[in-house]
C-alpha cells in the first residue's frame, strides 16, 4: 500500500514513479539514434562538431545537449539552368549542365553549406562560372567537334578544385545539351545551309571534271583499239589477196588454157549480167567454141 501514500507534494507516489519512468524513457530514447546504411552522421554540441562520419549502426549522444546530423553519401546529381554563354569567335550559345557529386568531409561541409540545398546553390554557381570561362576559350566549331572531350575535362578540373574546400568532390560534369539563342539560330543556319551547298557545288564540278576525263580517256581508248582493228583488217587482207593471187598464179602456171577460158567466161557473165548489152564475139574465142560444142 505505499505506492498509495502520498507524497509530500501531495501527489500518489504511483504517479511520481510513473513521471520519473517515462522521463528517463524520453531520455534514454534521446540518447540513442540510428545512422543508415545510405548515410553518415556527425554529433553535434552548441554548434561545434564533436564526432564525424559516424559510421551506419547504433550510436550514443547527450540528449538534448548534442544532437546528431545527418548526411546522404551517396552521388548526387545537381542540374543547373540554362545559361547563356559566348566562345572565343563571339558566338552565343545557350547551355544547361548537370553535375554528379559527393560529400568527401563531412565536417569541412558541415562547416562550409550546412545542407544539401545550399551545397547545391553553390555547386551551380562554381560549375557556371567554370562553363563560361572554359567556352570562352574556344571557338563555336571546336566545342562541336574536335575539342569538345578536351573542354569538358577543363570544366571537370576547375570545379573541382574550387569545391573541394566545401567538403565535395565532383565526380563528373557534362552539358547536356548546347543551344543556338533564338534570335542567332535562323542566321546560323542560313550561313551553314549556304556552305555546305557551296561545297556541294564544288563537289559536282570535280565529279563533272573527271568524268570528262573518263571519257575522253575512252574515247582515246576506242580510237586506238579501232584503228589497231583496221590496221589488222588491211594485213588480213592483203595476206589473203597475196595467197590469192599465188594459187592463182600457180593455177594459170599449171593450165594456162583453161585459165583464159575460166577469164573469158567469168568477163562474159559479168558484161551480161551488168545491162542488155549485145556480144559480139569472135568464132575463134575459146569461150565461143565451148558454148557451140
């Protein structure tokens, strides 16, 4: 029955005992926190840090003296606006950019931006002026074409070793995309239109060029190769008529008679074949006595 009696204050000590239960209940559970796996955590006191990079797991603080800060450690990406730029031949360009980073010193950044969304306010501020500069530096058709990995390793570089004092470290930064501003756009490309047809104009005229080329190659080529066919054809010819004229010669030497009479009659085909021309011959020709015998 003591837990009935009252206390000096007039309270039942039943109550007493169940306020001072629930007191260091609330205090023991202030004295405790849990860090997560994807985080990290520092104990702070009267705005000093006391511990740093607390690893994930259970952990012990004062409570209400110290409390405990927690930090994300994993990559995070910052996406800055877009921006608008000039090259080193005074072309405007509109960027926009994101940047991957992470917290390195949890205490150097707790120090330098407090939270995340201050860390991330400068973050876009360094990597901006770092854009600005590194473009500057280079022409419109560098940062396009052959330049363009050389640039962004700059910008990399730069960032880095400004944000490094804030506890981050930049693992990466990439334009994610490069606009024309509005108002250049249309003279841009009526400039790279008028180019590119340029060249294309020069391109159909050496295509041309050397397809006259072709063909009088060819047509030098048939000449030749025409004129060596007739040149073959004259010697075919006149071996031929040579061959000719010998078996013939040979033939006439062998029976000469009969060779005139062969002349003769082939001479009479040929008169009367030719019109209606009238023969007379003569009784003692060969040719005569043939056709009376």
């Amino acid at each position: 029955m003591s837990l009935l009696r009252k206390t000096r204050w007039g309270l039942p000590a039943v109550w007493v005992m169940g306020v001072g239960a629930l007191l260091t209940l609330i205090v023991f559970v202030n004295s405790l926190f849990v860090v997560p796996q994807t985080q990290t955590a520092m104990v702070i006191a009267l705005g000093k840090v006391v511990r740093e990079n607390l690893e994930p797991g259970l952990h012990v603080k004062v409570p209400f003296y110290q409390n405990a800060q927690f930090f994300d450690k994993r990559i995070l990406a910052t996406y800055s606006d877009p921006e608008e730029v000039q090259s080193l031949d005074k072309k405007r360009l509109v960027v926009d950019s994101f940047t991957r980073w992470q917290i390195s010193d949890v205490a150097q950044f707790y120090r330098s931006v407090r939270n995340i969304n201050t860390a991330m306010a400068r973050l876009n501020t360094i990597v901006n002026s770092n854009i600005r500069a590194v473009v500057a530096s280079y022409t419109l058709l560098d940062l396009l074409d052959t330049d363009r990995q050389e640039a962004m390793h700059q910008i990399l570089m730069a960032s880095a070793k400004e944000a490094a004092p804030l506890g981050i470290k930049i693992i990466d930064v990439r334009i994610k995309r490069t606009d024309l501003p509005p108002e250049n756009s249309e003279a841009i490309f009526r400039r790279m239109r008028a180019e590119r047809q340029k060249e294309a104009r020069e391109i159909r005229a050496e295509g041309e060029e050397m397809a006259q080329k072709i063909r009088a190659q060819g047509e030098a080529s048939r000449t030749i190769i025409l004129a060596d066919a007739e040149k073959t054809s004259l010697e075919l010819r006149g071996e031929g008529d040579a061959k000719a004229f010998s078996m013939t010669g040979r033939a006439y030497a062998q029976d000469p008679q009969f060779f005139r009479l062969m002349k003769g009659l082939e001479t009479a085909r040929a008169v009367v074949q030719a019109s209606d021309t009238l023969l007379i011959l003569d009784g003692k020709s060969p040719a005569v006595r043939v056709l009376v015998d």
